[in-house]
C-alpha cells in the first residue's frame, strides 16, 4: 500500500517535470511551436539546448518505466 502511494507521487513529480522540461526547449519559438507548428530552421543542439533534450529524453524514459512498475504492482493478485 504504501509502496503504491509512493510509485503515484513519484509518477507525478516526474509527469510535471516532463511537462515543464518540454515548455522550456520551445522558448525560442512562437505559440504555434509549442503545440505542434513546423520549424523552418534546423539547427544543432548545443550546450544548454543538448543538455535540455537529454534531461527530457531521461525523463521521459523514466515516466513510463515508473509507468509500467506501477500498473504491474498494482495488478490484482
């Protein structure tokens, strides 16, 4: 029981992070950009923008881990 409540916060610590994490990488970028508008341009990620993707890529793998640990433990035995 108590392991659930703990995976449920951890899950939604991480989901807010995520959401936060991918609303900054657009912050060069109109509106339209952050749900879903082309991009004309393409360019290198570099310093802070690299480190930005691999912190999103991170947390996104771990968000659907944590996921998938969860919906398992808490199947009906």
């Amino acid at each position: 029981m108590v392991l659930n409540v703990f995976l449920g916060i951890a899950q939604l610590v991480l989901a807010v992070a995520l959401i936060v994490a991918v609303l900054v990488q657009s912050k060069g970028e109109e509106l339209g950009g952050v749900f879903g508008g082309a991009q004309s341009v393409y360019q290198t990620r570099r310093g802070v923008d690299k480190m930005l993707f691999t912190i999103t890529v991170f947390l996104a793998i771990a968000f659907f881990v944590l996921a998938v640990v969860n919906v398992v433990l808490s199947a009906p035995q």
